[in-house]
C-alpha cells in the first residue's frame, strides 16, 4: 500500500516539477514577452511563430514530465542512509555515542540506518507529509507559469514567497535552511520573495524556554545558576535548529551566548536527509533518461549536503571547528576578522563569547562594500590557504562589529556548524582555474576542469571551449543572474524581434543538447558544500554592488597567492601566466608588470571584462612597492622562479659577453703584430699560448676550499671554451629576447650589455649604464667632487670633450648631457634612449625603491642574491673541472 501511494504521489510531484522547468524559459521570456512584428521587404512575420514557440515549449514539457513519471517509478527501492566513506565536511570522527533515542551523536550512516529500521513506517509517513505540503505549491507554480508565463509569476511573487515561506515553516529546520540559503540572492528571486524568505533569517518561531533551561542543565551537569550569575529569560535570537540566550559567566563576569539545541531536531532531520535522499534518486533517474553522457553523481551531492546538515546538530564538533578557524585566520593574519572565544561546549550546547554588533542582513547596502571585501578574504585564506572553510556564511553568520574597536576588527564569523575541507591538490588547481577563468584562458581551463574531475581526460575539447566560452564569460563579467541573462540573451542574438528571439532559442536548444548529449561533465562531491558557501557570499555581496563580480574580486588574492605558493600545480600556473601558451620562453615583462599590479590590488580588464594580463594598468603601482613585494616573504614562489630565470640569464649573458671580448682582444693583439709574414706567422695567438690553472676544491656547502687545490696547463682558449660554451640556438633566440625586455625597460645600453655588444662593437655602452647607475646611486650634488667624477665618467662614455672652465678656473665642470659626438661629428642622441632621460630615470627608480626595502625585504634580497652568486661559481668549477682532473 505504501508503494503504490507513494509511485502515485511521486507521479504527482514530478509531473508538476518538470511543469516547473517552462521556468527557465525567463533568458528568452523577456524577450518574447515584448516581441513585435519583424517588418522585411515585402511581408510582416505573424505572430504566430510567437504562438508556435509556446506550443513547442509545451510539449517539451510534456515530454520530460513523462521522462520524470518513469524515472519515479525506478525510484521505488529501499531508501538508504548517505554515505560518509568519502566526505568533505569537518567531521568529529572519535564521537560515535548515540543519544537516548538511539540516534548517532556524529554522523554515522551504519548507525543511522539501523535506528530507522526499527521505526517501521516513519520514514514513508514523512514523505507523505513532505508531499502533502510541496505538491499543492508547486502545482500552483507550474499552472501560472504554463498559463500565464514569467509575468504571472511576478504577478503572484509576494503570495508564493508568502506560500513557500509557510511551507518551510511547516517543514522544519532542513527547509528552513534551504530558504535561508535562497534569501540573499536578488539576483535569482524578486524582492517580494528575498522579503518573505529573509524572515526565516532570525524570526524562527522559538521553542519553549523551560525546556531549553532543562537542556542546558543536562549538558552543564549541575543547576544554571551555579555557572551563570545573570541569563535572558527568553532566546534573544531563535532559529531552525537552535536559540540563544545571553549570559554573565559567575566565575569571571564574561558575557557569553548560550546556543542550546531544539528538542528532536535530531530526529526530524534525520528523516528529512532520507526524504531528500529519495528525490535526489528520482533526479538521478531523470537524467539517466534525458541526459545519458552526464556522469554527476546527483546522489552523492545530496550525501554531502546531508552529511554536512548532520553534522552541524553537533555543537562540539562545531567548537572543534571554531577554534580551528580562529587559529589559522590568526596565524595568516587576517585583518578585521573576528571569530567569537570558545568557552564550554557539548553535542546540544555551546556556551562562546558574546558578541555584539549588526547583523548584515540589517546593514544598508552602502555599508556592505568594506565588509564583504573583508569577508572574502577570510573565506579564501580559509579556502585556498588552509583548505578548511565555513561553508555557511548566510547574513545571520555574518556581523558588522561596532566603530572603534581597539583591535581593529570589524567583521565578526558565527555559527561554524558547517565546515568542509578541500584536499591540497584540488586547491592548487582551484587556484590555477580562478586565474585560467579570470583571464579567459578556457584552453587551459579544460585541463583544470579534468584534474577536479569535472570533465574526463578524453574530453572533446574542440566542442567543450566554445561552450565554455558561451557559458562562463557572462558569468566572469558579474552582476548575478539577471545580468547573465542579459549577456547570454546579447550572446546569442536575442533581441526584441520574433525572428531574432526563434533563431537564438534555436542556437541554444542546440547548445544545450551538445552539453547534454557529448559533454559528459560531472559535479564532484564537495562542490555541494563549496557552492553553497559561494552562492550565499556572492549573494549578499550583489546587495551591496549590484555589479559584483566574484572571480574579478578574488583574482588580487589568487595572484597573491600564485606569487607566493612554491607547490608544483601552483608554479605551473605562474609559468603560463608569465611565459604565455606553454609555460616557456622568457618572461613577458608586460605579464610580469599586470601580475604584479593584479596582487596589489590594481586589476586590468579587457573590454569583455575578463583579466588582460597584457596590459599594464595606467595607474598602477610605483617601482618601490612593485620591489617591495617581490622581495617579501610573499612573494617566494615568484623569486624563485625569478631566480632560475637570472641563473639562466646571467650564464648566457657571461658566456655571450665573454667570448665576444676574447675575440675582439685577439683581433686587437695580432693587429699589434708588425705586418710582416714570417713574423705575423711566427708569433702565436695569445689564446693559444699554454699556462698553469689552478683550481680549489668545492666544499661540501659549495664554498672554495684554497688549501686543496688542483692546476692543470691549459691554453686561454681552452679555458674560454670549456667556461664559456658557444651558445647554441635556441640559447641565442633566448638572449636575444632578454635584449629586448633589457631595452624596454632600462634602455638600449643595458640591451647592449646583455647581448654582448659592450664587449665588441659597443665597448662603451657599459660605461654609459655604470654611470647611469652610479648618479642613480648617489644622487651627487653638483660642485661636490663626487659629481665632478661622475661628470668626467660620463664625458668619456659619451664621447664629449673635457669642459675648460674646469681646466683653467678650478670650477665645477658644467653638467655632461647625454649626447655624444659621432665619428662623423654630428652630435647624436644618448644610445640610452630615444629619450636620453628614460633608462636614468628608471635606474633611479630602481635606486630608490632599493634603499626604502625593510630588514626583512634586504634579508630576502641577500639570500637571492647570494642564491645566484653561488649558482654561478659552481657552475664556473663544474666547467672547469675536466681541465684539471
């Protein structure tokens, strides 16, 4: 009997819900509700296509409420407890007593399972009860919008908030959660509705408090007034699974809230995840039949939410979490985050530091700014710094702390029921996916997708990035869903025309079903926890900014911490951030500069509003901050792919440098040779002239050990060529680039050092940098003798005669400007720069901003910078070696 009512009440329910997907009609509904005739050359288009449209979607309605009646009727078998073998939520794993009911106190599916059991047909009566109350609703719903469509629905919004709202209510403490989830979202739901489901927020109807006094007896284990010298009469808060009173500690005088748990909800919510379960099971089905390619384990999402919802009737398993997350905001040194001191706790009682201040849920909007970008970095070091976070942050968890608080705090985090935990390797491709999504990059973003287990490693990524390109620049553009809307309506040419609305509800018929039919995508396990975290966040910040857009907001924090993490996955994504397309290369000073600008805050965008890590913000960063940052205790993953680079760079630089001044000095030596053949062919090269070379031995630390040396007799050119091997191709493309970076930044004299023409046709383009480097340095002033040093210095690198007044009256010469004369006379332009200026000034900035580096910021320069030497000396033994051995 209890089957055949409860296939009947399935049939019902999933006729009525697939009646409710017409829903989602609402991207190309506004669009066709102000449809008019298309005027063209000769005729109007009736609107009849109009009336054709509706009678389609009525029938693909039709068609999936019949696909929902045959996946009810699979849907029949014994209803299991979620399984907790592999989940994401913080659990108390050493807690497994069951309470006087005979119910787990921490989840447990095995001991869950056998109460319910033993409880006959308890379970099947509260999924009576759950259909009794959600099938009228939803049957209301679908029948508006069949008949009248997005704007009956927004018609009726205040009455079915009001309806839903009431329902929830009557539900108990698991619905109540799933409204509040839903109440901070305006992009989704009208004000109408956020106004009725904001109620469930904090004026849940409270349960007697003489019961509540008699809980907390139980868990204190003596009388309240023994621990508590004051406590409110009644819960100066209630909510779906417990309420709070506040309190004076006798022992100390602390103000305190005592969170006390509802009678039973153990009970309820234990038979609502089973309700819950069983219509996860009727989706599963569902999308076996529409969507057979889709690999998402419905199901299993549904395990972790109850897992989660579980848990959180454990207040002590909630304390262990609390305490946690202070600890790691702390040790991060989270700014303005305030978690609540953990005072006493049980499995159904919880006595933490009282807090006071506003609700954000009751802040105006003009306030919420400050404080949310305050929340989303707690949420992200908690996320993807220590990858155990609160998963529910709705606007009664979170609190606006009262002006003036001597500890700077300004946000205070409640209510850590709910905490799941991300292992390390999905965090750092997390990470690698924010600045892949940010920038557009969906190439690269598929990879990320098949290492979260999102996609297959054998998907078709020639028809996925198109889709993604579709699907997820909108969303990256912010604003929330009825902004998405608007983009995916502009994206496949929606407008207000029958034509324009027919043909893009044609593209994306087709969209879908590609998605749908070879798309074979999957939502992993614990995206249940982390999206809800995330819609909740995400929807109060769109309160505050309407144009809130969450991946652009993270990116600062995200680039920070591509900077800063030295693991494998997270070096990877810098490598291409950096190089480009591959990860190879030189470093691309533009990239470097944005990367930079995007950790301190400064983010550029593209026109589409994507990151453009190709330009560099106009009013980005000065010089000082950018070599501040690099050489802070942030920036490690940074310098020591840095490091590698300037090895690498400064071994070609030496090697280049030093045989093109070899051969230049030979040239110059045989050119000194009298030009007679039998004494021209008489005298050697000097290169080829044989002497002694003496090698010390390198310590164990890699420091030179003079007592034991080696010495071999070598020729100049030997040692040349085993020191410095020709450079081969690739070696040379490498050189040149890093030329090229050389020059635009600091000029054409450093791209000369750095290619080696300072060492053969430029031999003075090293003098020009040093001088340049060495005014920077010391900013002399004019008169002072070291000016007059600097002067002379530069007269000569740039070719300008000896000034005579400083000849013959002993003044101060006139300052050199940075032209020289040419060997045909003409005066020319400093080869620093088309602007003589440029590469000095740069230089001097790079001075300035050396000087004002902390102790801490030195400490890191000398660790790299003797970091290079080392590298270099050892690779000059390592070379050397053979010679002598």
């Amino acid at each position: 009997f209890h089957t055949a009512t409860m296939q009947s009440h399935i049939r019902a329910l999933a006729v009525a819900a697939l009646a409710c997907a017409a829903v989602t009609r609402a991207v190309v509904r506004p669009a066709m509700a102000s449809a008019r005739p298309m005027t063209t050359r000769s005729a109007t288009v009736p609107r009849s296509r109009v009336a054709m449209v509706n009678t389609l979607e009525r029938n693909a309605v039709t068609a999936a409420a019949t696909a929902a009646i045959r996946a009810a009727e699979a849907a029949t078998g014994d209803v299991r407890a979620p399984d907790s073998g592999k989940t994401y939520v913080s659990l108390n794993a050493t807690n497994n007593v069951v309470d006087e009911e005979g119910l787990p106190e921490a989840y447990d599916a095995r001991l869950i399972e056998a109460y319910w059991k033993k409880q006959g047909s308890a379970l099947q009566s509260r999924w009576t009860e759950f259909l009794g109350i959600a099938v009228p609703f939803i049957t209301r719903t679908a029948t508006l919008t069949l008949s009248g469509g997005v704007a009956a629905l927004e018609r009726e919004a205040g009455s079915l908030a009001r309806d839903a709202r009431q329902n929830m209510e009557k539900l108990g403490p698991t619905y109540v959660k799933l409204g509040q989830m839903m109440s901070v979202r305006p992009d989704v739901l009208p004000d109408a509705a956020l106004a009725e489901l904001a109620i469930l927020q904090d004026s849940v109807k409270p349960f007697d408090s003489a019961v509540a006094f008699e809980v907390i007896e139980k868990e204190l284990g003596r009388p309240v007034d023994e621990v508590f010298s004051k406590i409110t009469p009644e819960p100066i808060a209630a909510a779906s699974l417990a309420q709070v009173y506040r309190a004076t500690l006798r022992e100390d005088g602390r103000e305190v809230a005592v969170k006390v748990q509802r009678p039973d909800v153990l009970s309820t919510v234990s038979k609502d995840l089973y309700v819950l379960r069983r219509a996860a099971e009727v989706y599963q089905n569902l999308m076996g039949m529409l969507a057979p390619q889709q690999r998402t384990d419905y199901v299993a999402l549904l395990n972790e939410w109850a897992i989660g919802f579980y848990t959180e009737l454990d207040f002590k398993n909630e304390a262990m979490n609390q305490q946690r997350l202070a600890e790691n905001l702390e040790r991060e040194n989270v700014q303005g985050v305030l978690v609540p001191e953990i005072v006493f706790a049980t499995r159904r009682l919880l006595v933490s530091e009282w807090i006071d201040g506003t609700k954000l849920s009751d802040c105006p909007p003009e306030e919420l700014s400050e404080l949310i970008a305050i929340g989303q970095e707690a949420f992200l070091v908690q996320l993807l710094q220590f990858g155990i976070f609160h998963a529910d942050p709705h606007p009664g968890n979170l609190m606006k702390l009262p002006e003036g608080r001597a500890d700077g705090k300004k946000l205070a985090l409640l209510d850590f029921g709910l905490v799941a935990s991300i292992e390390q390797s999905d965090r750092d491709t997390m990470v690698s996916a924010l600045i892949h999504l940010a920038n557009k990059d969906y190439a690269s973003l598929v990879e990320d997708f098949v290492l979260l287990d999102i996609l297959p490693a054998d998907t078709n990524r020639a028809t996925v990035i198109p889709l993604m390109d579709k699907a997820l620049t909108p969303y990256i553009q912010g604003g929330g869903a009825q902004r998405y809307a608007d983009e995916v309506r502009r994206t496949y040419g929606i407008d207000d025309t029958v034509s324009g609305t027919a043909g893009g509800f044609q593209q994306i018929t087709g969209d879908m079903l590609t998605v749908l039919n070879e798309v074979p995508f999957a939502i992993p396990p614990y995206f249940a926890l982390l999206a809800r975290a995330i819609i909740t966040l995400e929807g109060i910040a769109l309160t505050g900014n309407p144009d809130y857009a969450l991946v652009l907001e993270a990116y600062p924090f995200v680039a920070r911490k591509l900077l800063s993490d030295d693991r494998p996955g997270v070096q990877k994504a810098l490598q291409e951030a950096l190089y480009g397309s591959g990860g190879k290369g030189v470093p691309n000073a533009r990239r470097f500069a944005s990367l930079l600008n995007s950790a301190l805050g400064i983010v550029e965008r593209s026109g589409g509003g994507a990151v453009d890590l190709d330009r560099v913000p106009e009013d980005g960063v000065e010089a000082g901050e950018a070599l501040a940052y690099v050489f802070s205790n942030g920036a490690a993953s940074l310098r020591e792919l840095l490091g590698g680079e300037a090895e690498t760079a400064g071994d070609l630089i030496l090697r280049q440098t030093l045989r093109r001044a070899v051969v230049t000095l030979d040239a110059r030596a045989r050119s000194l040779v009298p030009p007679l053949p039998f004494l021209r062919d008489a005298v050697p090269s000097p290169l080829d002239v044989p002497g002694p070379l003496l090698l010390p031995q390198l310590a164990a630390d890699g420091s030179a050990a003079p007592s034991s040396l080696r010495s071999g007799i070598v020729t100049p050119r030997e040692v040349v060529d085993a020191l410095a091997p020709p450079l081969d191709r690739t070696e040379e493309i490498y050189l040149l680039s890093l030329a090229d970076l050389a020059k635009e930044t600091l000029g054409p004299d450093a791209a000369a050092v750095v290619n080696g023409d300072a060492a053969s046709t430029d031999p003075l383009a090293a003098l020009r940098l040093l001088v340049n480097v060495a005014e920077a340095q010391t900013g002399a002033l004019p008169g002072t003798p070291a000016a007059a040093g600097l002067d002379a210095l530069r007269r000569v690198a740039y070719g300008i005669p000896p000034d005579p007044r400083a000849l013959f009256r002993g003044r101060a010469p006139a300052p050199a400007q940075p032209t020289h004369i040419a060997q045909d006379g003409h005066a020319m332009a400093s080869s620093a720069s088309t602007d003589p200026n440029t590469a000095q000034n740069a230089l001097a900035d790079m001075s300035r901003a050396l000087a004002a580096l902390d102790v801490e910021q030195r400490v890191n320069l000398n660790a790299s910078t003797r970091k290079l030497v080392d590298a270099a000396l050892r690779k000059a033994y390592e070379r050397l070696e053979p010679l002598v051995a």
